[in-house]
C-alpha cells in the first residue's frame, strides 16, 4: 500500500510533523488570524495612548472617547489594515513567518501611502524626497512597527494549540511590557526635553513615576517569560527573553533622574585655609 504522506494546515497547526512546502489555503483560519491580529494592534495602540495619557496628565485629563479614537485610527493605521488583508489573503501559500514579515515591513510603506493622501498638492510641489525627509513620518512608522511586531507576538502566542492559556496570558504580558517600555522612553523625553537650551527641572514626581512605570514594566516581562515557560513553547520563550533584556536595557538606559544609578560625586568642601602671612612683623610669617 502506498500513498502520498498527510498534509498539515500552516494556519490552524493541525496534521503530522512534517509541513508541506506549499500549505493549503484556509479561510476561515486565515479570517481569524487577520481578525485577531488588527484587533491587537488596535487594542495595544489605544492602550499605549492612553498610558501615554495619563503618565502625562493623571486620569483627569482623559475626556471624552472622539479624540483618542481619531489618535488611534489615523490614515497610517488605515493603511497598514489594507495592506495586511492584501498580504493575508493575496499570498494564499505562503507560510505564516513569511506573511508576517512582510506585514511589519507593510509599516514604512503605509505611513508613505498616508502621507502622500493626505497632501497630494505639497508632494506633487516638494516631491517624493521631501515626503521620506519628514522626521514625523518615520517616528510614526517607528512606533507603529513597534505595535505591530507586538500585535504579532501576541497573535501568535493567542493562536498556539497547546497550553493555549498560558500562552496567551505570556503573550499579553509581553506586548504590555513592550508598551510600558515606549512609555518609559517617551517619560525620559518629556522629562529632559526643552527649547531653547533651557535647563530642564526633574521634580520628585518625575522620579516616583519613572519608579512605578519602570517596576510594571519589568513585572510585565517577568511574568511573560515565566508563562512562557509554562507554556514550554520555544519561540515564545526566546521571544519573552529577548524582549525582556531589550526592555531591561531601556529601563537603565532613560532612567529619571538621569544619574539615579550612577550618581554624580560630590564636589569636594573647600580644604581649609591656614594663618595667612599680613605683614612683616606678623607671627603668621615665616621667620616672624
């Protein structure tokens, strides 16, 4: 008897060991893949803007929902959303890591398309160069690809079939820990940022909140590396592991105060001064 070895699904994880070259397409696995993963990047980014928020200003500062939907669903957010689906469902065979690797690359691409919607006269007027010259753009495309690659995490910790729970509560821990980052070096640059060399003023309160933001942030990351290996899930061990020490490496690099860990020596007192000699004659002289 002989017949060809059984394929599995890249999609929902079932079948044997060995996956084929070319997996076969599901939609209804690929439907709940694209869900969950806009979902995360849209639940993670308005989280991030409202620790933003609120480490900023306290919890009175946040009214009505309008604003912060329309900070959170922006024209680059729109975008990336579009050219996911495109990625998602245009390249039906493509493996899941080859499908997300280009979704963050997607990032860059939808800032630039967003731009160029938004002012087609200045772009037709100053050109493609000035739009990649725009410092804005690229820290938006900066801290979106930072969600998205922690949408990713999350997804694929929230999509795992074995030990589901523990995998997904590592990956929620690890895309918070992520966001509480962000926060912490977004903390440090309004802390010390100022115009005009002005010197900057570090209250008491900036270093109490540096403490709080800091402590979650590394809990965070405790947590998710401890249930990712619960989990016993390699990738999301080595994951929770990198992104720990890179967010460790955060949380010492822009602390508040700037010399909290590595303080200033203290100026040295004046050494006393002796007698000093005032004129001939005074017994504070040499040789009187």
């Amino acid at each position: 008897m002989s017949g060809a070895p059984p394929q599995a699904d890249d999609d929902t994880g079932a079948g044997p060991a060995v996956a084929p070259d070319r997996p076969a397409f599901d939609l209804r696995a690929r439907v709940i893949e694209t869900v969950v993963l806009v979902a995360s990047v849209v639940v993670l980014r308005l989280l991030g803007v409202l620790l933003l928020v609120v480490s900023s200003s306290g919890l009175g500062s946040i009214g009505a929902p309008y604003p912060l939907v329309a900070m959170v669903v922006d024209p680059n957010l729109l975008a990336w959303v579009a050219l996911t689906a495109a990625v998602q469902f245009g390249l039906r065979t493509m493996r899941r890591p080859g499908r997300w690797a280009l979704i963050v690359l997607a990032v860059p691409v939808a800032v630039l398309l967003a731009t160029a919607l938004r002012s087609p006269s200045s772009l037709a007027r100053a050109g493609l160069g000035a739009v990649l010259a725009n410092p804005v753009g690229w820290i938006d495309a900066g801290i979106l690809t930072v969600v998205v690659v922690l949408g990713i995490a999350f997804t694929a910790a929230f999509l795992s079939r074995e030990r589901r729970t523990s995998a997904r509560i590592a990956g929620g821990l690890l895309a918070l820990g992520g966001l509480l980052t962000l926060v912490l070096a977004w903390q440090a640059f309004e802390t010390y940022f100022t115009l005009f060399g002005s010197e900057p003023v570090v209250t008491p309160a900036d270093g109490d909140r540096y403490l709080v933001t800091a402590a979650l942030t590394l809990g965070a990351y405790v947590g998710a590396i401890v249930f990712a290996a619960v989990s016993r899930r390699r990738g999301l061990i080595i994951t929770a592991c990198i992104v720990g020490c890179l967010g460790l490496i955060v949380a010492f690099a822009v602390p508040v105060p700037a010399d909290r860990f590595f303080p200033e020596p203290a100026a040295p007192a004046d050494a006393p001064r002796g007698p000093t000699c005032m004129s001939e004659g005074d017994p504070n002289c040499i040789g009187g």
